[in-house]
C-alpha cells in the first residue's frame, strides 16, 4: 500500500485571507471529521481562531492542499 493510500482525508486550515494550511490527515473521514471538531472547540488555554476548517478527500497523486 502506497503512503497516499494510507492519509485518505485531511484537515485543512481555511484563514480570513483565504489561504489553506494542512493541519492534519487521517485514514477515515469520520476521524478527520472528529480531528475538525476538535480544533474547531478550541481549549481553555488555546481559543478558537478566526479560521476555518475543512475536510477533504487526498486526491490521487497528490496530498498538498489546493491553492
């Protein structure tokens, strides 16, 4: 099994100024979907931002986030 086989799905970082950061990838999407709720909850010590954030299927032959 190839690498990109094995991160299916990322979670990425959407800014107010429109750019995408990859947070994280996962093997299912409901594991990004749960990685999401998470940083979209934020922490006592570390609030939520003003970003948002996504999941999305890793395209075949690539993971890098779309510009």
């Amino acid at each position: 099994m190839s690498d990109i086989n094995a991160r299916l799905w990322q979670v990425i970082r959407l800014d107010e100024n429109g750019h995408r950061y990859r947070i994280g990838h996962c093997t299912t999407r409901a594991d990004a979907q749960r990685l999401m709720g998470r940083l979209e909850l934020g922490t006592p010590t570390r609030p939520v931002d003003a970003g948002h954030y996504l999941v999305e299927r890793v395209e075949e032959g690539t993971d890098a986030p779309r510009p």
